[in-house]
C-alpha cells in the first residue's frame, strides 16, 4: 500500500510505553511534550503507533494523546 508504514502491535506499544513512564518516574516527570512535526525522525509514532506529523503529549497517568 503507498503511502503507508509499519505498525506495532499493542503488546510492543504497551512496552515502549512501560518503559518511557519509567523514565518518566526516575527522572520526575509529569508529563512529555513529543515532537514529530516535519522532521525526518517520527519521534510521535514511537509512543502512539501513527503518524501524527504533530505533537504528542504523554502524561505520567493517562494516555497519550496528539
């Protein structure tokens, strides 16, 4: 299909997510700003699984969201 990328299943999602609210925590931090825009690296899609070409804010409590 053109135009589209490879997704991660949601036990991989649920990984990276485990281990970026560790960082978070070890760290003390409340919440991450994640920067996607038009850069070559889609820093977005490492925690949502989309393409978001925009910002993601990931909370320590809930879920990301763009």
């Amino acid at each position: 299909m053109l135009g589209s990328f490879p997704t991660l299943s949601l036990k991989e999602r649920d990984r990276r997510r485990r281990l970026t609210r560790k960082l978070m925590k070890d760290s003390s931090l409340d919440c991450l700003l994640v920067a996607g825009l038009k850069g070559r690296e889609k820093y977005e899609s490492y925690f949502t699984n989309e393409y978001a070409q925009g910002i993601v804010v990931f909370p320590m409590d809930k879920e990301p969201f763009m």
